[in-house]
C-alpha cells in the first residue's frame, strides 16, 4: 500500500509540474511608448439625448439621409477629453474602459485590436479617421506599427468616479507581444 501511495504521489507530482511548465503566462500588458493626457473632464448628469434626422417620406429611404443617435445615462456620467501619443513601436498595452469612447486620429496611424478576435484582425486608422471603441467587456490594445509619431483624440464617457482604464490580461490571440 506505501509502494502504490509513493507512485500516486509521484504521478501527481509530474502531473503538476508538467502543468505548470506547460501553462502559458497570462499577465496585464503595460502601456509602453505611449502617454495619454486628459485635456479637459466635465461632469454630467442624467444623459437623455435622441437625434433622428429621417426623411418624411419613409417608404422610398435614401440611407446617406437615414441619421439616428441615441445616449442615455443613469446617475451622473464622467466625459474625458484625451489627448494620446504613440511613439513609433509604442502601444495602449491590453486594456479595456467602462464606458465607450469616440477616437479621432490626428496623427500618424494607429492599428487596433480587438481581444476577442482569434484571427488578430488589424483595424488601420490614419490621420482624419474616427472610430469607436464600445467599452464594456471589450478587451483591445491600439499600437503605433508605422515610423512616425501617432496622435489621438478621445472623448469618452464612463460612470462618475469610476476607473477611466482598466488594464487586462493578454488574451493570447495576437503573437506580436
């Protein structure tokens, strides 16, 4: 019975091990290359705001004429204005906001990606582009891959008092880190 208990424990003790050497790392990615400066924050209050700018005629749409924008809150709301800077190589590290952001790319290119895209897709934005980044539970790092200097502009809108950023684990989808 010692005999057996010795080779159980031993097989256990291989078993961990062969675990841990095997196991892939998984650690929050920091910025690097990269400052984020917030130029101006403004408190709101409840947001309730509906724009819809739809033709009368709504049997026949044209849909560069179709327009909707909907944002409404609970409780106050914290707006950054953000003014980020990539380094060439520089990168956000992987991380996520509470709220969502609109992005406006005055400098350079930046080349996003998301966390949840096994493939690793790039998203390329140069100077003039606009994109959004929902926030949530939506993990993405932005890197600068080009050789010049890149700019942002950012406002976002996030939960009063609640953490601007938050850093996250690598989702192990895309190799270049």
């Amino acid at each position: 019975m010692r005999r057996r208990l010795s080779w159980l424990v031993l097989l256990s003790a291989a078993t961990v091990i062969t675990a841990l050497f095997l196991a892939k790392k998984v650690h929050a990615t920091p910025a690097d290359g990269f400052v984020g400066t917030t130029l101006a924050l403004g408190r709101f209050g409840v947001i309730d705001v509906t724009n819809v700018s739809v033709p009368a005629n709504t049997s026949n749409i044209d849909p560069s004429r179709v327009w909707l924008s909907f944002e409404k809150t609970q409780g106050q709301s914290d707006v950054y204005v953000q003014s980020n800077v990539w380094q060439p190589g520089g990168s956000t590290g992987w991380h996520t906001h509470p709220g969502h952001s609109l992005i406006i790319v005055t400098a350079g290119t930046i080349t996003a990606y998301d966390g949840h895209d096994p493939d690793c897709k790039p998203h390329v934005y140069t100077t003039g582009m606009g994109f959004v980044d929902a926030g949530g539970h939506h993990v993405h790092i932005i890197r600068n891959e080009g050789s010049e200097v890149a700019q942002t502009i950012a406002v976002q809108t996030i939960p009063a008092n609640g953490t601007r950023r938050i850093d996250a684990n690598d989702p192990g989808n895309c190799l270049f880190q």
